[in-house]
C-alpha cells in the first residue's frame, strides 16, 4: 500500500469519526459565533448533530445541501433575514416539511405572528435559557417522530435510504455503509439530477467540525459505488463541480 493510499484511507477513517449513525442534525442559522458554540455544545451533549450557518443566504444554501431534521433560524440576519429564508425554506419542496424554531431578540408580538404565518413551528426571545431551548427542540422532535414522515424514506433507480432506521438497500440487498457513506448517499438520493460540488457534499456527509481535503470526497465516493455494485455507475461524476446520482438510465461520461 503506498503512502497516498494510507493517507486517504486515514482520512476516511477519521471523518467517518465525527459522523454518527441516527443522531437527529440541527442547522442553526445565526450570526452571533459565541452563541452558535453554546448551542452547538450543548445540543451535542443531549445527543444532537449541529451544523451552523452565519448568514441568511448560507443558511438557505446549507439547508437545501444537508436537509437538516430541524432548523434554529435568528431573525436578523445578515445578507438574507431570516423572515425571507423562513419563506424561501416553506417555498421548496424539499425542505417544505423541516421543523423551524426562530430564535431573535425581537420580542414584539407582531413579529411572532409574522413568524407563525410564514411557517415556523415555535418561537423563542433572546435572551433565553439554553435549558429550555433544548427542550423546545425535543418536543418538536416528538411531534415530527409522531408523524412518521415518509421522507424518512427514498429511492431512486433500485437505490433506497431509510433516513430513521439508518438502513440503506440496492435492489433489496442490504449495504454496509460508513456513517459518512450513508449520508453521501442520502444527499445524491433526495435530489436525483443535481450536481452537488465537493465541499456542498463535505458540509451534507461529514459536516463542518472535520477539516478535510476536498478530495476526501472523492475516496468516499469511490468506496461506495464500489459497494452499490452496478448501481455506482448511477452516481454521474460532472467535471469540474463534482457529483450528481442520475434520475433515468445509465449515464456516459
């Protein structure tokens, strides 16, 4: 085994460190760093995996990338408020379903029931107790379980993830992924056609704690379709940007 081969493959094992097999992941979209390190720690500790965003348009951009399993979102954003990434996240398809709770030191009422109307699930003032905020997140994580959204579950071309079981199949055979191999696949699956580039599957698989190569991706990548089988040639390597699993047929390269 030569040098570079050890070095990818010590890689893959330490970024596969820091991903977890069914730990629910939050993004908090808020511009205040000390605070998004509080949240980030103590949402860890009860058993959550957090990706952070500072600004609206990079919190609406990472929400459509990883598809978190709940958003924090503050009010005053920079770039893009967060009344208008609220609306955007409601607007799409794909993230229509994922429970918001706004986080903003605007405590007037009005701006609540603007909130409300546009589609967030709760509402919490600054300042505020981390305590109580955690278990706001638990109980919209109750009633989301209580649901039993179908999203949970997808499949695409014989390939199929099940988001709550952390089970992944292809053609009904089961498959042996990493953490960081399932949620590579998850992210491919949900939007079929898409060419996601390299770091936006970085910030969706492995997430913003590792530091890593890009091409880290790429040994990921290679290590599943070896495991899809036939099915890899599914996941379509665009040049220059990165990957896309294809929606129909086989594709060319």
């Amino acid at each position: 085994m030569n040098a570079s081969t050890l070095v990818a493959d010590h890689s893959s094992r330490i970024t596969d460190s820091f991903a977890t097999m069914t730990k629910p992941r939050i993004l908090i979209i808020e511009d205040e760093h000390a605070l998004t390190d509080v949240l980030c720690y103590n949402l860890q500790r009860e058993g959550f995996d957090t990706a952070v965003a500072h600004d609206g348009q990079e919190g609406l951009r990472k929400a459509q990338t990883i598809l978190p399993d709940f958003v924090i979102l503050d009010l005053m954003l920079p770039i893009l408020n967060g009344l208008e990434v609220c609306r955007e996240l409601r607007a799409s398809e794909l993230t229509r379903t994922i429970p918001i709770l706004m986080l903003t030191a605007k405590a007037e009422e009005t701006d609540q029931v603007v909130g409300f109307s546009l589609g967030a699930d709760d509402y919490v003032t600054k300042p505020f107790s981390v305590k109580v905020l955690v278990q706001r997140i638990k109980a919209l994580q109750r009633r989301r379980e209580g649901k039993a959204p179908a999203s949970d579950v997808v499949e695409q071309q014989g390939v199929r993830v099940d988001r709550h079981r952390h089970l992944a199949f292809v053609e009904g055979r089961q498959l042996d992924l990493t953490p960081t191999e399932f949620r590579l696949l998850e992210t491919l699956l949900r939007q079929p056609g898409r060419a996601f580039s390299r770091s936006q599957l970085m910030d969706a698989a492995i997430g913003d704690r590792a530091v890593v190569l890009e091409r880290t991706i790429d040994v990921h990548v290679k290590s599943l379709r070896r495991k899809l089988g036939r099915a890899g040639e599914f996941i379509q390597t665009v040049r220059g940007v990165g990957y896309r699993f294809c929606e129909e047929g086989v594709p060319t390269e």
